[in-house]
C-alpha cells in the first residue's frame, strides 16, 4: 500500500516492473524524473511525477530527481529550487538530486570514445546547410562534406571547440550513423553544439554543451537507471537513445518506455506558453491560482493528495486523449468534502434583523465542524439580533417553488433558527436593504423544537462578529476546451475574462481569523476555499475559490 492507502492501479508500465522483477533482470528497480530547471511544473509533470515516484515506492526501488541542465540559455537556479519544492509538496523525497551538467566530463570522454571509433564527426557546415542536407520524411539526407574527417582532425577539433577557439554554430559534432535512415533522428544527430555561455552550475568551464539525446540516455545509465520513463513524443528517440548506449562503454543499458502526456482541457501546458501568460502581465505569476502549474493549483487550495488521486484514477496509457478539468476538479471537492472544516460566509450581503431578539445581546451557538465527522469536533458560532444573509436568498415576489426567505415565509438558519419574514425596507433605487423577522427561540438545533420542519435552510453570519474579507473567485483560464485547436488564432485571444471575479466584501465567521494561508474551509452551502498567502500582509482574510459545491460546467459544456 502507498501512503494513500488506496490499492496501484496497474498499467503496462507496472506490468513491464513486474515482469522484470519477476524474471530477475532486476532486484530492484530505479527510476527518474528529469525536469529541465527552465520554468515551474505544471499538472502534466505531476503525472511523471507521480508515476516515476510511484513505482519506485510501490517496488521498494529508487527515484533520483535529476535536473536536465544542458540548455544554459533558459535555465536557472530558481527554477531549480522552484521544482524541489514542488516535488516535496506532491509528497515524494528523491533518492539522490543530480544534474546533467554532473556529467558534462563523461560526457565528453563518451564523444571522444565515439570520436576514436570513427561513429562521431565534426561537421563544419553551417546551420542551413545542416538544415537542408538531412531530408525528409521519404527524402533521403545527404552526406556532408566533412564525414569523412580522419580521426585525428575530428578529435583536434573536438578539443579545439571544447577550448573556445570557435564561434557559436561554427562546427557541430555530429554522430555519424545514416543519412538514409527513415528515421530522422538517426541521420547523423548533432551531440554537441558551441555555446559560449556561462552556465548556472558549471560556470565558464565549457564552450561545448552537450544535445538532449545525448545527454539524457547516458545519464541514465551512468545513475543505473532501469526505466527510463518518458513522453510519447521521444518514441522516435528510442533508437537514437539505443544506438548511443550500444556503441559507447556504458555502465548499463536502461530501457526506454514511453507513455502520453497527461492533457486537460481549458488550459495551456507547455511550459513556453505558460512562461508568455506570466511575462505578458495575463496572470500575476506562476503562482498564479489559475495556472495549471504545482504552484498555482497549491494557492489556489488543491491538496497534494488530490492530485496524486487524480492521476492515479486518470491512469496511464500510450493513447493521448484530453482530461476534463472538471475530474481534477472533482478530485480535489471529494477530499475537501471530506476533510474541510465547516464554516459560513455570506459574498453578496443582506442585513436580516430579529425583531423579537433582545436588543445589545448575543450568544454562541455550537456547530458541528463537519457533519459526518463528529471526531472533528465542534465551532463556536456567534449569532445576534442583527445577520447577513445572502442577498439571492430573499425574494420580494418568489416563484412558486422558491424555498428561502420571502415576505410571510419561513426559513432555517442553519446551525440556528427559525426565521420569519414579517417586513422588509427598500432604498430609493427599489433595492432590498433591510429585511424584518422574527424568530422562533424554541426551534434552535439541539433544542426539543428544532424538530420542527420548513423547507429550506440558509447561511448566515452574524453583524456584530462577522469579518469582512476578500473573496477571489476563480473560473477556467481559458473559455474554449482547447485554446491550440485553431491554428490561424493565437491561443490568447481565448483568454476567460471572468476568470478573476474579486468580492471584496464578504462576510465570514470570526472562525476564518484563526486560519493561516493554506487553510481550508467549506462555506456551507457556497464552496470550498482557501486562505490565501496575500491574508499575512493585509488587515483582512483574503481566500481563494478552490472549486464550487457542484460542477456548474458539466451542464454548460457537456
Ligand atoms: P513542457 O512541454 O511543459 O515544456 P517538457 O517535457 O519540456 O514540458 P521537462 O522539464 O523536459 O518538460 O519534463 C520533465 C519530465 O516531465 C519529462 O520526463 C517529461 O516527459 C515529463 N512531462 C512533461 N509534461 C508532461 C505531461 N503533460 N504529462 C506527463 N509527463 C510530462
Ligand atoms: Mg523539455
């Protein structure tokens, strides 16, 4: 059992774990997730994630977190630190942290090694005629010119490159495999490329940094990786990724398995896109409660349980297919509903006053803090002659079967009383400001009169003790289901302008003070939310809409 104490969902990926087991190829598994540090992680890596992890803890085996730094350009320390804290946050500790650029040296000596052999080329064209020479689907590549360098020339120059006496893009090394092959990264790929640039961890060290696929397969082996878990999209890759580790001394031979990328709709994923919502001013930044990143989906209220219950219900397959976000959001109301503490909140107020209610008193009134789990406990609700109720609660000329409050009608506080409309006061405009009632002291839930039935039952929170508070209520990032579908628009013109809603004056119970930013509530009968980190800084809780009661898209889009 894992730490959710649910039972693994099996996939071909366990299946192949256990077979490998099982026949001894392996005692013992080890596995990786390898971000590059060029942006924070977003919901899709979580699935890598927590399959990678997963299967390590599931096996007794390993998980290194290893950061794929070969791009010095894009990536940073922050970003780095960014993603440690996220993976920790999902619940999951790495065996050991590495960095490609641990490797930059093997690295090297690994060319040289192909170099010797005469499987590695400096090649001496320009980018466009690289470009133009490698063919297409069904075209065949042409040989460059400079294949056929002795060994000699390619490793002075190898070095010569690796020394700086080079320009960016003046000579690539190249692996020298087919320029025939119908699969266009096996004709002759680039290993390394110069970039004179310093990099984040290595500093000036290197002129010389080393390609993706070159770096990644033998990092893998050099970590004793058994699976190497990867995207559909590197399913072409798989025979680069082997003919690197066939034709070099390899520590050992991982196997590369490929699974789909976990997608949802009404928002974007790649990182690219992502980083232009926060540059361009579109969010507030990656921590932005709308975003579909670790930190966003974290402010915004998901739990980490959520999640890691949300991909490990989605499942994990070789076919692409597109989430309804609406099932992450279902993911993350069953474990509020389950484990948020009760409150009430009242976002569009409307003052109701107890005529009948001595005036100047009060009394606290005990509430369940969840209705199914006594063991939670019990809240103390402050109730007076003055309440907020919600403005959509009381009706001047209700339909038939509207059961809130309405003139001469009755309704149940909840947690509370019995109430009766017996007056209400309008201001100039025609608009509702006051509204009179009486209530009826026996009816109060635990007393003998509590049994006594009306219809419907409201929230409320009383004047004197309630708070004022800022509510941020979120709605999908994007208003189309997929914002890339339409090639001839760009993806922002499909950005939701409702998708911040601020209500800067809702009334909470004096409870929500005592909460730190994190903290959950459910406002009943209004939704789940979540105290925001911006509350430490301000006068007033400030909470974010994690998800409503009910799906309220499912009807629309579906
Ligand atoms: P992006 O397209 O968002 O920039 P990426 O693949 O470039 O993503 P990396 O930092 O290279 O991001 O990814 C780290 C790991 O996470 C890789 O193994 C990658 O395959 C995996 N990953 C990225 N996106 C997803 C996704 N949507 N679903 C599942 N795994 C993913
Ligand atoms: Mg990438």
């Amino acid at each position: 059992m894992n730490k959710d104490q649910t039972p693994p969902v099996s996939n071909f990926i366990r299946n192949i774990v256990i077979n490998d087991l099982e026949s001894g190829k392996h005692d013992k598994i080890a596995t990786r997730f390898p971000p590059e540090p060029n942006g924070h992680l977003h919901i899709g890596h979580a699935k890598s994630i927590c399959l990678n992890f997963g299967l390590a803890a599931e096996f007794g085996g390993t998980t290194n977190l290893r950061f794929d730094d070969t791009n010095p350009l894009k990536e940073s320390e922050d970003f780095a630190q960014a993603i440690m804290n996220d993976v920790r946050w999902l619940g999951f500790e790495w065996n050991e942290l590495r960095h490609a650029s641990d490797y930059f040296q093997q690295l090297y000596e690994y060319a040289i090694y192909l170099i010797k052999n005469g499987k590695a080329y400096v090649d001496s064209q320009d980018a466009e005629a690289v470009r133009s020479s490698r063919g297409s689907f069904g075209v065949e590549g042409k040989e460059s010119p400079y294949r056929n360098r002795s060994v000699e020339e390619n490793l002075d120059l190898f070095e010569r490159m690796k020394n700086g006496e080079f320009a960016d893009g003046e000579h690539l090394l190249r692996a020298r495999i087919d320029m025939t092959s119908g699969n266009m990264h096996m004709r002759d790929p680039a290993i390394y490329r110069i970039r004179k640039v310093p990099h984040h961890r290595t500093g000036d060290k290197w002129n010389i940094y080393p390609m993706y696929d070159w770096a990644h397969g033998i990092s893998d082996a050099i970590e004793g990786i058994t699976h190497s878990i990867c995207t559909l999209e590197f399913e072409d890759h798989r025979p680069l990724y082997n003919w690197f580790l066939d034709n070099i001394p390899a520590p050992c031979h991982p196997r590369q398995i490929e699974f789909a990328r976990g997608n949802l709709d009404f928002t974007v994923m790649s990182k690219r896109k992502l980083r232009e919502l926060v540059e361009e001013g579109h969010v507030s930044g990656w921590d932005d409660p709308r975003m579909p990143t670790i930190a966003g989906l974290r402010r915004r209220g998901y739990t980490a349980k959520s999640i890691r219950t949300f991909w490990k219900e989605a499942g994990v397959a070789k076919a692409d297919s597109i989430i309804p976000v609406g099932v992450l959001e279902n993911a993350v109301r069953n474990d509020m509903n389950e484990n948020a503490p009760r409150a009430m909140a009242v976002l569009d107020p409307v003052k109701v006053i107890l005529t009948n209610y001595p005036e100047g008193e009060s009394e606290w009134l005990e509430a369940p803090l969840h209705p199914q789990k006594p063991e939670m406990g019990l809240r103390q609700v402050p109730m007076g002659r003055e309440l907020w109720i919600e403005r959509g609660d009381f009706m001047e000329e209700p339909p038939r079967k509207f059961f809130r409050l309405k003139p001469g009608g009755e309704v149940r506080l909840r947690n509370a009383f019995i109430i009766k409309c017996v007056d209400f006061v309008k201001d100039a405009e025609g608009k509702v400001v006051e509204i009179h009632c009486e209530y009826d002291p026996d009816s109060r839930s635990g007393l003998p009169g509590a049994a006594r039935k009306v219809k419907g039952t409201i929230h409320w929170v009383s004047v004197e003790h309630g708070l004022t508070a800022e509510v941020r209520m979120y709605d999908r990032l994007f208003n189309v289901p997929n914002p890339l579908a339409d090639k001839d628009r760009d993806y922002r013109e499909f950005l939701n302008p409702h998708s911040l809603d601020i209500v800067d004056n809702a009334i909470v119970e004096p409870v929500v003070s005592k909460g730190k930013p994190g903290d959950y509530f459910q406002f009943e009968r209004v939704g789940y939310f979540t105290i925001d980190e911006d509350s430490a800084n301000s006068d007033r809780p400030i909470l974010n809409r994690t998800v409503s009661l009910r799906d309220s898209w499912a009807k629309i889009n579906r």
